[in-house]
C-alpha cells in the first residue's frame, strides 16, 4: 500500500484516538504527512497516568508486537524515520516485553535501516517517563523525551507541523496503534461493522470501584454503561444500589444512574459533561460520597499540575480549598458558585488540555448531584457517610432521626438500659414500634461487616424496648409558660404527627392533635398488621405522647370538621400537615372494578380493624414492597386456601427487605417474578382470575432498574378468588384543599421549602408521606422532628434557642480502642416456629435475651468513639 492508501484506509475505518478526546486517527495522520521535512517522528503514549487505569500497560505486556506493527504502519504513512514510545519507569514488566519485542522486530529485519530491501527506514526507542501525569499531555510528552522539563506548551503550532524536536510529529496511545494491525489485515470495512456511526470499533475499559467484576473489558463502542455494569461487571457488590460511574479519570466526569442507557461513545459522553479518556471506569455505589470524590480527583490534577500556567496553578488550588472547607463543615452560601465560577475560567484559560479539562469531575458533580453539595453547605450532613468531619458514626448518620446508635448499643452492652431507651427517644420517641416495623437503613451502614457481619442494631433495640414495662423512660421535658401559651395544631395522627407532638411537647408546647380515624396511630394502626407490631405496643407509646400534655382528638376529619383557615380563626398560629397517603395506586386495566379486587391499603386496614372480610379463597397479590408483602401473609393467617405474589421484575429489583420475603416464602405465599397483570378475569361482577403475561427486564428506567417489557404470546390466567393491588400508594389531594388552596408538585404531593419546611401557606407546615410520597416510618419521625424545630422558630422567632436533642450527650460508658474487636457471630432476630403463626396475628419475631443482647452490643465497633484533645 501507498502511504495515501495507508491514510485513506484509516480514515475510512472511523479509528478515532483511544487516548483521550477521540480525534480521528486517519486525519491526524494526513495532517504529518503533508509536512515537508528531513526527519518526523513516531510517537506513542504509554504514559497512562489516571488512576485505577491500566489498558495500555496490560496491552504492552500482552501484545506488545501489536502497537510496534501499529507504529511501523504509521511511520510508513507519514513518512517518519524515528519513533519513541514513552512509558512510565514504574511498569518494569512492560517496558521489559516492549523492549524485547523491539530487538524481535530488529532481527527479523521490521525495523532499521531499508525495512524488507525497500526505501523505507524507521526504528523504534523506549523512552522511560518519571511518572508525572502532566507528561500524558502531548507537547509536555515531548518536552520529557527531549530532555526537558515536563511542560505543555501552546498550541498551534500543532504536532502535526511542529512537534518533538521542532519535527513534524504523529502521536497516538498505545490502543489506537494496536487497533492499526487489524484494520490494515482486514480492511476498514470489515472495522466498521462494529461501533457507532461516529465510533467504530471497541473500546477497552479498566472496570473497578463497587462492582462485582473487576478488570479490563472490550466492548463494541455504544454498549451502554448498564450493559457494562450488570451483564459483564455482574452488577453492584453486596446487592447495593448503583449510584454513579466516573469515566475518563480526573479529566472525566460522572454518569449517575439515569443514564444507564448511556451508549459508551465519545458524543454520548460528552454531553452529559464527561469524557471518555483512555477508557478508567470507576463504578460507584451509595456509599460514596460524589463533593469527596471530586475533592480526590481535584486533589490528584492539583498535585500533578505543572505549574506553568496560573489557570491550574492557582485555579485549581483556590477549587481544592473550597472543596475542602466544604468536606470539613466548614462551607458556606455561594460556594457552590464560586466552584463554578472558577471551573469555567480554568476550563477557558487553561495553558493545556489536562488543565482545561481538570475541573470536570467538579462541574460533573455539582451537575448531576448539587443536592449533596447543598446538604453538606447548609445541613452539614453527608449522605455517604463519607466526610468525617460531618459524621459521629456512619450508622447513626445514616438514621434519619439521628439517634445516637452507639451510644444507646455501648449502654446496653453494661446493662443501663433506662439510659439507653432515654438516648434513644431523645430524637426518637417510638424505640419499641421503631423494633419492629423499621427497615434498619442504619446497619447497612455498619462498619463491623467489613470484618464479618453488622451489628443486629434493630433486633437489640428490640431487646431495649421491652426491657420498659410499668415506666416510661423519658429525656429532658422543659417547661415553659410563654411557649404553653401558643396554639399548635396537628393534622394526622400517624407517626410524623405524633413525633412532632412531642418534640413540641417536650420545649413547652401543649399541642392539639387532630385524627380522622376513631384511634391514634395512622398507618401504624391501620396499615401495618399485629403480627409486626402489636397494638398494645403502639398504645403503649401513644400513651407516652399523651403524658406530656398532647391532646389527642380523634374522629375529627379536616374538609368535614374543620378547615386549616378555621383552624388559624380558632386561635392556632401554627399548623402541621401530617395526613398520610391514603390513597391507592390503580393498575388501569379492566375489571379492576370487581368485586374481590382490593387495594392494599384498603385489604389491610379492613384487616386490621377485624373487618369480616369473607372467604378469601385463591388470593393473588400484586406488588413487590411491603405493603405487598404484608397483604400476603396477613391473607395467609385468615381464610386463604392459597396466596401467590407476582411481580414484574426479579427478586434483585425487590423494594422490600429481603428478611420480609423470606419469611413470606417460609410460610407458604408462592412468589412469581417477571410475571404482571393485564386484566382481571370476571364472572357476574366477581373476580375469577388474573389475566398475566410473562415479562422480560430491558432497558433501564431513571431508577437505575431494568424496565420489564412485555414477552410475546406469554399470556396466562392464575385463578384468583380475591386480588389485592400493591403497587404504591398517592396522597389525597381533595382531602387538604380547603378555603386556603397548598401548592402540589407535579406527583401530587405537598410543596415545602426544605429549610423552613412551611408551605404555600406561611403558618402551615407539612411532613411526612404527603410531602415525600410514601415512605418509612422512620422518615416520617425525622420529618416531625425537624417540623418541630421549624414551627417553633416560627412562632418564638429565637434562633439562638438551643433544642436539647440537637445536641450530642457526652457518655461515660467504657471503651478501649487499642483492643482487638471481639470475634463473635451475629446474633439475628429470633422468630416463632412457623406452625405457631397459622391462623393467627401472633407476633412474629421475639426479643433477644439479655445475655445475648449483651454479647452482641459488645460487637460494635463504636465509631463514634474520639480521642479527648
């Protein structure tokens, strides 16, 4: 082949560069060529400085033949009689086989002077780099081989006119030459029946980070990012959630988890704010924290830049503190500004690429997670867990109410168990409900199992909780004349109104709680079977909230007995919204109208008030979360002859606790997965069956869960003499639009400012399910917790009253942090034997004893735990 042909085959091939912004190869190539000079030269970058990346260094040790042959081609093209391949000191495997491949090549007669008797001479030097990644940069590569000090210079001239040694040069990474061999033994035909329109070809990734499978991996360019984490990574270690990927190391940014159908291609990339680099592809789950992760990558580009420049010099020294300050709890209203701000000077002052491209990972953050970034400003509160100057301890970071865990674990753990129940409903009243029904966010945060399991927080507040019979173990209760004088009204009687009773309770307050239904409790009442928890158990705590001073009306329905605007003509300066979401999703196919067709919340609360429901017979259950799994066994123990559970995706994709479901399968409900409904089958009104069809997971939705589309000719009837709808539940809206109309968001829900938590109506506040959707019971106590805070704020306008459980309690229990931790298996909750549950609400699970609450509170590793200054 001519050297024309040479560059019109690697053009028409689409090869872009694999070492960065994808520039055509081909044409980078034409560009050389067309120089007229006595010598040009050959270069190759195996400098591969990102972190957790190594596809050059794994392809020089592999196939080291593969990128000379790639660099011979090139040389051909170009006319180039020299090349060097530059490859950091560090990786002495590589450089060893290169360099024997190299002498390989000479013997063989593919390198030196007249190649094969023609008039082509070119040969190939190793040049070894002292690790700096600013040599990655190509003009600062060339400044290195000639001797000199590291630095990029302006462009143009460009490389192509005037490159190392003033010459005209050509400058690829180690992948692009390797992928050269091939197109030239093939044809670029057969190269561009793979990839993408504008990327052809594969592209290797260095897979790391929170994924099961890690390691290098090849793939068509446009295979999506979730295809790479799931299908060949096997998805996120420890069943965690995918939380975002960062691509293109620290010139990079992040991808997070609504683009898992993101083609891996170099336009697809870039518009979300990132790059494709050399191919780093860090997978990170929720444990990472994505203002610390762009402290690291800017931490990383600071200590590595030049200098030559003031742009990154300075630029991303001045981002670096701000970061800093902001990890630290140190930050302030407008850095978040400030950050971009700078990002964009730096990105257009910048004197090389690597300094134009150094705050990505920052802009990429702040784009795709500014709420972190807020939530570390204004709340000094670190989802992750991650900055250690915002977090006591992971796991009761993680707790919504911010109980303080080890604390009240380190009590149990010497028998002061009246200690630790007053620790604990210091910010949350409902220990013993709390036991039971709480979904234990906090132990996925324990750091005990990175030794072996974590500690069985919720099965020791258990033990705790029933520790309390006869008394009450309370926190401080202030009294306050002025305060008492103030009308509070609440709305719901549920767990966030109920909380935030207390609170209010507990500064002075003697608030009125206003409840639709004949008792107290909410969805704890109404909504969560006996079986978990108990009514004497939900009384039990009630009746503590009353103790203080609350006034509990029930039977009272807001629109019907009184209004929020009647509420404020009586006298009540503040009011709470704490309705709940009674409503019930609608699967919107036919029959759902027929008798025997129920929806959950519905099924559950006639259940639970001992409603006759009737023979039940063949009872389908629709749905994959709780109240799906609580429809289920609640049909089994009345008269059921069976209960089968279908969801549309698999057992992985489950929002409810794995424990649930086991002990659901223990007991008889049959669960079928990727299987959903289409319709309900009638006779006379009544349900028969229900019409399903078989699903199969496709693409992902913006909940980084495969989408289930249907299969084909996969319809089937699942006989059913009763059905009960779990698919999610929705808010009233009709029941609290009053004289005074509440502004909604789009899903229905009530609008609030996160800070001062009030609504459209500046007296009126709201929490719960009706501003979250439906959530955690423990969501719901923290929301009535803070609500407190902020209506009392409101009323008493003192914002330099300090509230007693926002405050950390100094603890005198006894630690010593140079002992080995113990080595002792988890204790897991212990539960009845299956033939006692038969026909009955008997309470499933039972306390822990007091030597084995005692051994396992001894487990924790007491994070909180700091050294005295």
């Amino acid at each position: 082949m001519t050297s024309q042909g040479i560059i019109d085959e690697v053009k028409k091939s689409g090869l872009r560069g694999r070492g960065g912004g994808g520039f055509p190869t081909g044409l980078k190539w034409e560009f050389a060529a067309r120089e007229t000079s006595d010598q040009k030269y050959v270069l190759c970058n195996a400098d591969e400085g990102d972190p957790g990346a190594f596809m050059d260094r794994s392809i020089l040790e592999a196939d080291p033949h593969a990128v000379i042959e790639g660099m011979i081609i090139a040389a051909r093209a170009i006319g180039a009689g020299k090349g060097y391949i530059y490859c950091r000191a560090e990786y002495p495997l590589a450089l060893e086989r290169v360099g024997k491949a190299i002498n390989a090549c000479r013997e063989y007669g593919l390198l030196g002077d007249n190649i094969f008797d023609s008039d082509f001479s070119f040969d190939i030097e190793i040049s070894k780099g002292a690790g700096a990644f600013v040599c990655g940069e190509e003009t600062a590569l060339m400044a290195s081989i000639e001797g000199r000090r590291g630095e990029p210079r302006p462009r143009p001239p460009f490389p192509a006119q005037k490159g190392l040694w003033g010459k005209p040069t050509v400058l690829n990474n180690v992948e692009t030459y390797a992928n050269v061999p091939l197109i030239i033994r093939n044809g670029a035909d057969w190269y561009t029946e793979v990839g993408t329109e504008k990327s052809k070809g594969t592209k290797i990734f260095a897979l790391t980070g929170a994924v099961n499978n890690v390691g290098l991996v090849e793939v068509p360019m446009g295979t999506t990012l979730g295809e790479v984490v799931y299908d060949i990574g096997g998805g996120i270690r420890d069943g965690r959630p995918f939380k975002a990927a960062q691509i293109g190391g620290p010139s990079g940014g992040c991808i997070p988890r609504m683009h898992l159908n993101l083609p891996l291609d170099y336009e697809s990339v870039e518009e979300l704010g990132a790059i494709m680099g050399s191919g780093g592809l860090i997978i990170m789950d929720d444990n990472t924290c994505m203002v610390d992760l762009a402290r690291f990558f800017l931490e990383f580009v600071q200590d590595e830049s030049c200098g030559k420049c003031p742009p990154c010099r300075i630029g991303t020294k001045r981002m670096l503190e701000i970061l800093e300050r902001i990890t630290q709890g140190k930050g302030e209203e407008g850095d978040i500004e400030k950050l971009e701000k700078l990002a964009y000077q730096i990105k257009e002052t910048a004197l090389c690429g690597l300094g134009q491209t150094a705050p990505n990972p920052v802009l990429s953050t702040i784009r795709h997670f500014r709420e972190e970034y807020e939530e570390h400003i204004r709340y000094k509160y670190c989802r992750a867990g991650v900055c250690a100057d915002l977090v006591r301890a992971p796991c009761q970071n993680e707790c919504p109410a911010g109980v303080d865990v080890p604390g009240y674990v380190s009590l149990i753990s010497e028998g002061r168990y009246r200690e630790a129940l007053e620790l604990h409903r210091d910010r949350n009243p409902f220990p013993s409900i709390c036991s039971r029904v709480c979904m234990h966010t906090c132990e996925t945060k324990c750091r005990r199992a990175q030794l072996d399991s974590p500690v069985s927080i919720r099965a020791l507040k258990r033990f705790l909780a029933d520790t309390e019979t006869e008394y009450f173990s309370m926190p401080v209760v202030m009294e306050d004349e002025n305060r008492a004088k103030h009308k509070v009204a609440i709305i719901g009687a549920g767990p966030s109104g109920l909380s935030c009773a207390y609170f209010l309770a507990r500064i002075g307050y003697k608030p009125v709680v206003f409840e639709s239904h004949p008792e107290p409790g909410g969805m704890l009442r109404y909504g969560i079977p006996e079986y978990r928890l108990p009514r004497k158990v939900l009384d039990h705590e009630i009746r503590l909230i009353r103790n203080l001073g609350v006034e509990i009306r029930t039977n009272v329905s807001m629109g019907k007995d009184f209004t929020i605007e009647g509420l404020k003509e009586e006298g009540f300066e503040a009011v709470y919204l704490a309705i709940g979401a009674w409503g019930s999703l609608k699967l919107g196919i036919e029959g759902e109208g027929a008798r025997g067709v129920y929806s959950a919340v519905d099924f559950l609360k006639k259940a639970n008030t001992g409603e006759d429901l009737g023979k039940l017979g063949d009872v389908v259950v629709i749905g994959g979360g709780h109240a799906a799994i609580d429809s289920a066994r609640t049909a089994l123990r009345l008269d059921s002859d069976s209960v089968t559970l279908i969801y549309r995706r698999t057992r992985d994709e489950m929002p409810v606790s794995s424990e649930e479901l086991d002990e659901a399968e223990r007991e008889g409900v049959r669960v079928k997965y990727l299987v959903a409904p289409a319709a309900f089958s009638t006779e006379n009104g009544r349900l028969r069956a229900v019409k399903c069809t078989e699903m199969a997971l496709g693409e992902f939705d913006r909940s980084g869960r495969r989408r289930p589309v249907p299969v084909e000719e996969s319809a089937f009837d699942l006989p059913a003499d009763t059905a009960i709808v779990a698919i999610g539940q929705r808010t009233d809206e009709d029941a609290f639009r009053g004289d005074g109309v509440l502004q909604l968001n789009r899903n229905k829900t009530v609008q609030i400012d996160k800070d001062s938590r009030a609504t459209s109506l500046p007296y009126v506040f709201a929490g719960g399910d009706i501003v979250r959707g439906p959530s955690s019971v423990v969501h719901a106590i923290a929301d009535g917790q803070k609500t407190a805070v902020c209506i009392d704020r409101y009323i008493m306008q003192d914002p330099a009253f300090a509230y007693p459980w926002l405050e950390e309690k100094e603890l005198d229990t006894k630690f010593d942090p140079d002992a080995d931790p113990v080595e002792r298996p988890r204790v897991d909750t212990p539960t009845i034997a299956l033939s006692d549950r038969r026909r009955n609400f008997h309470e499933v699970e039972i306390a822990l004893t007091e030597k084995q609450a005692r051994l396992e509170a001894e487990r924790c590793l007491r994070c909180d735990y700091r050294e005295e200054e």
